[in-house]
C-alpha cells in the first residue's frame, strides 16, 4: 500500500521539510502559462470560454514566448489574476505603472 505524502512528510527531519517547503514555494513563484492554468484548476477549453476564444487560441498563445502584454494581461485576468510588470535592478524593484490601464485586446 501507498503511503500518504502527509505521512512521509511527518518521518522527514524539520530541516528537510524547510528545505522541501521553500523548493516547492520556489517552484511555484515561477511557471509557465500552462502550468500556471493547470494548477488553478482550469482547462484550456473553460479560458477559451472566458476569452470568447477558440480552444486553439488558448494553446497557441500558451506555447508563445512573445505576446503584446494586452494579451498576457487578459489571460492572466481571465485566471482570476492581476497582472503586474516589475523591473528588477541590483539596488531594487521598480513596478512600472505604464500597462495599469491597457484594455483587453484580442490574441495577438
């Protein structure tokens, strides 16, 4: 029989299961579109719903590495998200406030 994850988990020494614990919040800080809808629960077919898009669209722009930000922004809202872009220098993180008021666009 298998064991259960919360059982394996309790047998791990409290430096293991900090070390597991920030790896997994790591993992999760940074992923991509797919993984990202996947693990809200959604499929590509229900965003395609919200988008008032075909299902192809959702799958396309998914395995895009370049978009307008319109676009990521309206997939990201349509997760339920909020879209933010920050720029990251050595002496600090700036949000830039520019893409605050973009309007949903289509998939482009």
């Amino acid at each position: 029989m298998a064991n259960k994850f919360s059982e394996l988990r309790s047998r791990m020494s409290p430096q293991a299961q900090a070390r597991a614990a920030d790896k997994a919040t790591r993992m999760l800080a940074e992923m991509p579109l797919n993984e990202l809808r996947q693990a809200r629960g959604l499929s590509q077919k229900m965003l395609s719903d919200v988008l008032h898009v075909q299902q192809p669209s959702i799958a396309k722009m998914e395995k895009r590495t370049d978009m307008y930000l319109s676009t990521l922004r309206s997939h990201i809202e349509a997760m339920g998200g909020q879209l933010e872009v920050v720029a990251r220098f050595p002496d600090g993180a700036v949000k830039i406030s520019n893409f605050g008021d973009l309007g949903s666009a289509s998939m482009g």
